[in-house]
C-alpha cells in the first residue's frame, strides 16, 4: 500500500515535471493562427455595425459629452447615419484637439499614432528581410513534420543567416529613435501651443509657485517670499501665503461623505417600493470611528435611518467648529507665491530646479484639484521612507505573483493538464467536455481580466501612501509600476521559467548520475534552451496580440459599462446619486490604457526578430485601434486631472527600455546561432548604449523647453512691472487653499416617488436647527458651511418651493441626470472638473473667500450686478455681474466670505505686500492677487536709481534691507463687514524665534 502511493506520487511529481518543462504544448497545438484572426476581426467588425446602429440612438452612453460640454469643449457634432461617427472621426485634427480634449488626451492620441505608424513601418521591413532570409535558409535536418511557423523562425537557419538578425536589429532601432524623436518634437510643439491657449493663461495655477519642506522659521507669508529671494533676489513681489494646519478636517468630511451616502443606501433600499414598505425598519452597526461607538450596546445592531442621521448630524457640528477654529491653528511646512507673470513664475521654477534654499523645494504649483493635500506635510525624510516601504511592497507583489501566474499559465488555459495529473478529473473532464469547455474559455480571462483591474487599485492605492504629492504623480508612478510587473511576470518570467526549469532538471539529473555539479552546469548550455524555448512558444504571442483586437472592440461598444448599468438598475436599488454618476462621462484611465499598449510594443519588439508575424498582429491592432480610441475619447471619456501632457516621459522612457529588451533577444539569437567567434553578437552590443545615449540626449535638448513656459528673464521684465500705467488685466482673482476649508458638505438624495413617505419613517428632528426661511443651505442637522439662495417654485418666481423633510434633496425622475449637476463640485470633480462643463474650475470657487479688486471680465456670466464698494484691498470696484457665488458669515471665530468674480482683483500697485502679521493674510492657507510694488515711494521716500548688480527686489522701490521694510502695508480705507478687516495688522507682531 506503501509502496503504491509513493509510485502514484512520484508519478505525479514527474508529469508535473513534464508540464512545467513544457506548458504550452497543449494549448499551441490546438490553437490555430487562422482561427485566433477569423474570430478577432469578425467579432470587432461586428462589434462595429452593432456600434454604428446603436450609437444614433443612445448618445447618452456613447457620446454623452456632446450633450454635458459646452460649447468651447464640445467635440465636434455628429449626424444621425449610422456611419457619421466615421467621417467625423477621420477628419477631425490635431489642432483642434487641445482645445477639445486636453493636452493629455491629445498626446495619448498621438502616442497611438506613433505606434501604428512604427509598427506598420517595422512589419513591412522584418517581413520584407526576414521572411525570405529564414525560409530560404532553413536547415533541410530535421525538416520532416516541421511546420511552416517554425521555418519562418531562426530555431534551425544557417549560421550565414544569421547576419539578418544583426541589419534588422540596427534597422530597428533607427526606425524606433526616428519615430520617439519625431514625435517628441511635435509633442513639444503643442506643449508650446497649449502654454498659449486661453485656459493656461487665465489660470491660476500657470503662474503660481509650490514651497515644500519649509523650515519653522520660514514657516510664514513673508518668509515664503525671502526663500524665493534667495534664488531671484530681483524678482517682482509675489502674494504669497504659507498653509494652515487643518488637522482632522479631511477625514470628518471623508467619513460625513461616507455617510450620507450610507444614509442615501439605506434610504433607496428600504423606499424602494414606497407602496409597500418593508415591515421592518433598516438596522446596522454602528461605525468603530464614531466617538459614540462606544455608548451603543455591544454586538446590537440599532436603527440605521436613525444612526446615519444622528451620526451626519454629529459630524456637521465637529466640523463647523473646526472650521472656525482654522485661524488658530499653527502653519505647515507648505505654501504658495502666485505671480502676475507666467514667464516669472515658470523662470523662476527653473531657476530653483537644482537648489534648495534653506532645505525647501521650489517647483510650479499644480492645478488645486491635482494636490494630493494629506501628503503635502510630510517631510522629505517621510517621503522617502514610504517610497522604500511602498517598492518593498511591490517587489514583494511582484515576485509573489511568479507563482500563480506559472499555474494559471499551465492549468487554466488548457484543463486538460489539471486532468493529467489527477485521473478523477480527467473522468469529470471526459464525461463533459462540453461544460468544461466553456468554463476553460471564461474561467482563465475572467480571472486575468480581474487581475488586471485589481492591479492598477492596488498600485494606486499603494502609490497614494507613499508621499505622492499629485494625482497625475501618482497616475505616472502607477504605470511604471504597472509595466515593471507586466514585462517582469508575463513576458520575462512566461518566457524564462520553462527553459530554466529544463535546465535545472538536466544538471540534477547529471549530478545524480555521478558527474560534477560546476561541469554540469557548464555544459548545460542555458542560452540554448532559451532560445529553443523562445522559437517554439512565439507562435502563443502572435494569438494573444491577434485576440487582443476583441478587447479594442468591447470597450468601443462600452459593453462592461452597459452590463454594470443593467445589474444595477434591475438587480439593485440604486441611489439617486449613483444613478446621476452613472449618466456622467467617465474618467479616463490614463495609465491602464498605456501600460496595455506599452506592454503590447514590449512584447512584439522582443519576438520581432524571432516570429515576425507578431509585428502583423500589432500593426493591425494599432491600426484598428487608434481610430476606435479616438472617438472614444472626443465623444465618451474625459480626463479626470489634466497634467498638460507630463505623461509623454514615462511613455517615452519605457519605449527606451522595451527597446533595449529587444536587443538583448537579438543578441541572444546571435550567440546561440552566430559562429563561434561571436563577431555577430559584438556587432549588436553598442545598440543598448545608443538608445540610452538617445534617451539623454532628447532630455537636454527636449525636457526643459516642455515643462518651463520661460528660463529667462525678458529684457526691461522688472522695470515694466513697476510701471502703473502698464497693470495687467489679468488679475489672480482666486485663491489655493485646502478644499476641507471651502468644500460645501453634500446633502442627502432622495427619489422624489418616496417623498410623502419621509415625514413618516424620519423620527428624528424635523426643525432646521436655523429659522427657516434664513437663507441657508441646510443639511439634516441644519448646518452648512455656506449661504445660498432659497430654491423657488418652478413657474412661480420669488415663492420658496415646498420642503417635506429639512435637509434633504429631492430628486425627481427626469433630473437624475448628470445634465442637472454637472456644475456642482460633488459630481464634477471626478468627471473632468467642471472647465469642460462651463465652470470656472480653479480660476473661482463656489462659496469661498475671495478677494475683490478692479477690473473686469468680458467671459464673466451675466446677473444681477453688485453695488460697487470698498474693497479690502482697494478703492471703490466696478460693479461685478456675477452672482452664483454669494457671501458667507460665521458668527464668532469665523471666517467671512465675499463674492469673488474670476477678473476682479486688486490694482498690484495697491495691493499690500506683505502684512504686518505674517499669519493673517493665509489664515486658510490660501493664494491670491499678485501683488506688486507700489508707485508711489512709501513713506514719502523718493526711490534709489536701479542699479544693474544684483541686489535687493527691484519692487522695493526704497525699502530697506530686501525690500520688507517701510512699505505701505495697509489701505487708507477698510471696510469692518470685510473679509481681512479683522485679519489686518491690527494684531501684534511676530515674538522673536516664531519665524521671518
């Protein structure tokens, strides 16, 4: 009995040997080129007619921004035949493309250009020289049973021959330099172009500065601007403003979100059928991070409806009062210079790229959505500790996944292996082939393509813990992390572990049989196996980039996003918000996309000189997809944070590197096959040094050009600045700040069907907590962190419309769409922000401070005007025609807020430069108005000739050391109902030792 089960396991163990040595086998031989090509082109082309039949009738699911865009961003229209989409797609240009869709959109096009291009460009060059070559050269040893596949391969060509492997490796990499430096310049072309665009220039992001790492004792708006002096001690005067410390703020309004949302859950779920009401009444735990969790019974579950609303309530107050405490709370070690230039911002930037003032980083400010604010506190020390933990976590992934990804490989693309070594199986697996042939056709690409969304989450879940300051950062860091563990485990890994296997097996066994271990190893020629293993499973890689096709055409007819859609609404009860969300365009993921098509040029680049008919099936998915992902992302996807291109880099980096793994295959050819002197193997070694070569050379003469609008101060730059009679237009009305102090709170959605029925299963507080009718935007608890105007009764203006429960929204069935919300932040910020959507974006914010000043906008939406009025920072302002942003007042300790309008800002010649207190001009940590210096010499102090040596701040005009001192820092005229009146220089000065 013994005996048996050790002879049933050692057979086991060595059919296991078998597979592992040889795991393709199964599959290659049932598989066929010829069949992996019919399915994939006749399913995309039918894909496509069912598209173009479907898409004139459903705009909403596939071209939903030519009905939420304005009119600036609107792609371009298109008609009602079911073949307009094509016409149009084709004829739209690049240049109206940044305009349209973004620049990061624009270089994803252009990427996909490139490499159909490349591709198509390779494939006729390998096909012309190596085919002929490899067929006419095939060894006539062992040519019976030898299929044509293998003869178009180098496994068995002459050694003459191999002389092909060393032009076409050359010629590659010439066509592949001369296609990334081609492109490189005309992505820097429209860099350039997008730097001139309307958006950049009126943003407030294009010409601000982001400190970092700033010392306690420049940890202040006036010691924000000595740092910048350090590195441009002539430049003009910036308004500047040092962070403030919000504590736990993020977090409150994280878990108030979460829970309204639970609370619009339970809601939907249980009003559901407001007809007839479940008998009982929702029940839940209570949350472990509410500071009552633990006067709740242990173990019970208690009145969900109840708890939520208690729980919002709770978290509404703690976050009020953490607002009006804000200004008493210390600095961080991060702030912001905004300038009235771009050209000085951007010169700025470059000039500090390499220095660190007093331990800080200066580098141009991202937009205010991009900032990832729970990571701009830590120090460098903490940064680089969690980018150690966060690549240790990854490697650890990375190489953990070797050994499910060798199972997957040889058992769930071919069952019949599982069968091989366990005969009940096999029994199973015989009796219904039929059953388990289906589940062998969706069990292997279910759980890839779960793999595959899974990975991306958890890099950039990972990435987000490890000091990212941006979301476009961290999107770069997720996909060079996303291709490292795609070519390490399913290109180097797939094609390394059978040779390798093999040859352990082959020296175990001579070393068995009494021979020396190192002899074994040496004669045991690696680089052969290899190199057989490569040739016989190229043939698997041209059926995986053909069926790579059916991929392309699923995600043009939007076929998970439909499927996810329909479970929702029929199998579920979805919320209002979820229902509005799901009608908004979809982000766009930038760094799946170009994992996927660099992983696919990685592969087809490595067996290119092996099996050229990959470059077949990667040109035709490159050609075929570059049109499908053009339409797509004119008329269905939209970017979430726009970087302004900075994605072309680690794009262009990783091409370097697949590159040079392309050469190392080359090379490998030319030992194994070349003669024994290796001359054709040290003909192919200086191209890894040559594109590395190139690589450095496109950085000097590319990189700073793309990122910096200007590296050099313009001739009579400072002396203009002073001039009063040449004051910009452009005037920074807006302001950077941490979104937890102006992020309005969201309200509870409720289907407008259950309506009647809130009054009834709503047993808690039905009063506002407010007077009524106050003007208020209330939530449950009746507090809000803004006024708004009173909605009116449709048809009936100046009458306040009807509320059934306080707090509440009620939404009606024709307005869950995104078309109604598209300019409220909520729904916005993670569909494209609300620029594409005719908001202002960064340049205004909804129901924050502002600041008010002189000047007008001709883009500024029509309303109702203001009286013209004193302004903190000036005279008497023109009368404002903007009226969505109404003014806000806290009692107390509060902070007050104006109306703010995108081109009202104070005159720079009558702006303060820098307060008396250091702290009051950023209470909130935030930007605004450039300011600079005054015209008038202070004080009556007539000022000094400019002197041509560098110095103190040409904008001082008088002061003294550096420009700090005996300048006008307050306005003859101060309003008490404004913003900064109680935030001015009536407080004392900084005590020594607290900082500049």
């Amino acid at each position: 009995m013994t005996t048996g089960t050790k002879d049933q396991n050692k057979d086991t163990a060595s059919k296991l040997l078998d597979l592992l040595q040889n795991p393709w086998s199964g599959t290659l031989a049932a598989a066929s080129m010829y069949s992996a090509l019919a399915i994939s082109l006749s399913f995309t082309a039918f894909t496509a007619i069912v598209f173009s039949l479907l898409r004139p009738y459903n705009q909403a699911v596939y071209a939903p921004k030519l009905k939420h865009a304005d009119e600036k961003h609107a792609p371009p229209p298109l008609g009602r035949a079911p073949w307009a989409w094509i016409a149009t797609v084709w004829s739209t240009k690049e240049e109206t493309l940044i305009q349209t869709i973004g620049m990061d959109a624009t270089v994803f096009l252009r990427f996909i250009r490139m490499c159909r291009n490349m591709f198509l460009t390779l494939c006729v060059t390998g096909i012309g020289i190596l085919l002929p070559i490899n067929i006419s050269s095939f060894s006539t040893i062992n040519e019976s049973g030898t299929k044509w596949v293998s003869k178009i391969t180098p496994l068995n060509v002459k050694e003459t021959s191999v002389w092909a492997q060393v032009v076409i490796a050359w010629v590659f990499n010439i066509i592949v330099a001369g296609y990334l430096w081609w492109n490189y310049r005309k992505i820097l072309d429209l860099k350039r172009r997008y730097f001139q665009t309307e958006e950049y220039q009126s943003s407030l992001h294009s010409r601000t500065l982001m400190l970092f790492d700033i010392p306690k004792k420049g940890r202040s708006d006036e010691g924000i601007a000595r740092i910048i002096d350090q590195v441009a001690p002539n430049a003009s005067f910036a308004r500047t403003a040092v962070a403030r410390n919000v504590k736990d703020l993020p977090s409150l309004i994280s878990e108030h979100d979460k829970s309204v949302r639970q609370l619009e859950s339970v809601l939907a779920k249980y009003l559901k059928n407001p007809d007839q009401l479940p008998p009982a009444r929702p029940e839940c735990k209570p949350s472990r991070k509410d500071r009552s969790y633990g006067t709740y019974p242990k173990g019970q579950k208690i009145d969900a409806i109840e708890y939520h609303t208690q729980r919002i309530r709770d978290l509404e107050v703690e976050i009020k009062e953490v607002r009006q405490s804000v200004d008493k709370r210390g600095s961080m070690p991060y702030g912001f210079a905004s300038y009235a230039e771009i050209a000085e911002a951007h010169r700025i930037a470059y000039a500090s790229r390499k220095k660190k003032p007093v331990g800080t980083t200066i580098k141009l400010a991202p937009r205010p959505n991009d900032i990832i604010w729970n990571n701009m506190p830590l120090s460098s020390a903490t940064r680089s500790r969690k980018r150690w933990f966060n690549t240790m976590w990854i490697a650890i992934l990375t190489i953990l996944w070797v050994a499910p990804n060798a199972m997957i490989g040889i058992f769930l693309v071919n069952l019949s292996n599982i069968g091989y070594l366990w005969n009940d199986f096999k029994d199973s697996l015989a009796a219904n082939p039929s059953f388990w042939g289906v589940v062998q056709g969706v069990l292997s690409p279910a759980l890839m393509s779960l793999v595959y969304l899974v990975l991306p989450m958890i890099f950039r879940r990972l990435s987000a813990k490890s000091g990212d300051q941006t979301k476009t950062g961290r999107e770069r860091h997720v996909l060079a992390k996303l291709y490292a563990f795609f070519v390490f485990n399913n290109l180097i890994v797939f094609s390394i572990y059978s040779p390798a296997w093999i040859y352990i097996v082959s020296v175990v066994k001579k070393v068995e049989s009494g021979g020396d271990a190192w002899q074994a190893i040496v004669q045991e020629n690696f680089a052969n196996f290899l190199f057989t293993s490569l040739c016989n499973n190229s043939t698997f890689w041209v059926t995986y980039l053909l069926q790579r096709q059916l991929g392309a055409a699923i995600d043009l007819a939007q076929l998970w996003p439909l499927t996810y859609a329909f479970f929702l609404k029929k199998f579920s009860s979805p919320t209002p918000r979820e229902l509005i969300e799901l009608s908004a365009p979809p982000p766009f993921q930038y760094a799946e996309y170009y994992n996927y098509f660099l992983y696919y040029a990685t592969v087809t680049m490595c067996f290119a000189g092996i099996q050229p008919l990959v470059l077949v099936a990667t040109a035709m998915y490159f050609t075929i997809d570059s049109w499908l992902k053009k339409y797509l992302i004119l008329y269905r996807f939209v970017t979430k944070t726009e970087s302004g291109g900075m994605f072309w880099r680690v794009v262009f980096n990783r091409f370097i590197f697949g590159t040079i793994l392309a050469n190392l295959t080359i090379m490998l050819t030319c030992w194994v096959k070349g003669d024994n002197k290796h001359i054709m193997f040290f003909s192919v070694c200086p191209l890894p040094l040559l594109m590395l070569a190139f690589k450095f050379y496109c950085a000097r003469a590319f990189d700073t050009k793309m990122r910096y609008f200007n590296t050099r101060e313009a001739a009579g730059q400072v002396e203009t600045a002073q001039k009063g009679d040449r004051m910009r237009s452009d005037r920074l009305a807006s302001r950077f700040g941490h979104p937890a102090l102006y992020k309005p709170l969201i309200t509870p959605m409720v289907h407008a069907k259950a309506q009647n029925l809130l009054p009834a299963i709503y047993k808690g507080r039905l009063s506002d907590g407010r007077d009524v009718q106050s003007g208020d935007t209330m939530t449950v608890s009746g507090y809000s962190d803004m006024f708004a105007l009173n909605n009116m009764q449709g048809g009936q203006p100046g009458k306040v419309a009807n509320k059934t429960v306080p707090g509440f929204e009620i939404v009606s069935e024709n307005q869950m769409d995104f078309e109604f919300y598209k300019n409220r932040a909520e729904f916005a910020e993670d569909h494209g922000g609300g620029e594409i959507y005719g908001r202002p974006g960064e340049l205004v914010r909804p129901d924050t401070p502002g600041s008010l000043g002189e000047g007008s906008d001709h883009g500024s939406r029509p309303g109702t005007p203001l009286s013209g009025r004193a302004t903190p920072f000036g005279g008497k302002r023109a009368a404002s025609s903007e009226t969505a942003y109404q003014s806000y007042r806290t009692g107390g300790n509060g902070f007050t807020q104006q109306a703010t309008t995108i081109s009202e800002a104070p005159s720079r010649s009558r702006s303060p430069m820098y307060s008396q207190d250091n702290g009051s001009s950023s209470g909130l940590g935030l930007i605004s108005n450039a300011a600079s210096a005054p015209v008038s010499a202070p004080g009556g102090r007539m000022p000094p000739p400019p002197t041509p040596s560098p110095g103190p701040s040409m904008g001082a005009l008088g002061g003294g050391p550096r420009g700090y001192s005996n300048l006008a820092q307050t306005e003859s005229e101060t309003d008490p109902s404004q913003y900064d009146y109680f935030r001015g220089s009536t407080r004392s000065r900084r005590t020594p030792g607290e900082g500049w």
